[in-house]
C-alpha cells in the first residue's frame, strides 16, 4: 500500500489534524494487514522449516502492530468504540449480533451479558445468598 498517505481525497490543508492523525492510523491498519496476509501466503508456500517459522514469527508482530492501531483508533472515534463494544468478542452468529444488542441482548450478542450497572459483574450478590 505504497503512497497510502498520499491518499487524501480532500486537500490536506483543509483538513482538521485530528482528521490527519486518524488518516494515519487508519492507513497504518491497512499496512500491517497486507503485511499480514503476505507473510501468510509467504510462509505456507515456504519449503525451509526453519525460514517458514521466521516468517509466522513476523506475521504475528504484524498483527500486535495492527491491534495496536486498531485500539488507538477506538480510544479515538467514539463509533469505532461503540461498534467494536458490540461486535468483539461477542458471541453467536455474527451477523445476528447487532439484531441481538437492538433487541435488548445487551452488547455481547447472544449468548452474552453486559456487566451489571456500575460495572460490578453481580458475583458480591451471589456470595449474600450463600451461607
């Protein structure tokens, strides 16, 4: 993704830097994410062992590298945040988590919770029942 920073599809003086700085991290994502996919494809058609072992090695930081990003985006764009609170590390199909959060199945899809208000997880309030 050469250039990728080229990419501005509006003039770059007219842009805030927080559009800027957003751009860069996203661009960052898509970088490491065909990095990603190369050193896959390097690594399962590598004959040597050993060069295949180096080549998944790299491909992993690749992925530590795009998580990162991905993380900054989220801390950033509150609708990164909100769609990733509802789709990762969710549960069930997919395609039925935002159906299942709209339907009051909280932000986990089926088969999840959300935590208790206040963020308690509720485990105090099973203890008091107990004796």
């Amino acid at each position: 993704m050469a250039g990728g920073s080229d990419s501005y599809h509006e003039p770059y003086e007219l842009l805030t830097e927080e559009s800027k700085n957003m751009h860069r991290a996203l661009v960052t994502v898509m970088e490491e994410l065909e990095a990603i996919d190369w050193y896959q494809q390097r690594a399962e058609a590598c004959s040597d062992a050993d060069l295949k072992k180096i080549l998944l090695h790299n491909k992993n930081e690749e992925i530590e590298h795009a998580m990162m990003s991905l993380e900054w985006i989220r801390r950033n764009n509150p609708v990164f945040s909100d769609q990733a609170k509802t789709y990762l590390f969710s549960n069930g199909p997919i395609t039925e988590v935002e159906k299942n959060a709209m339907d009051g199945g909280g932000a986990r899809g089926s088969g999840g919770s959300a935590p208790a208000a206040g963020g308690s997880l509720g485990i105090g309030s099973l203890k008091k029942g107990r004796k």
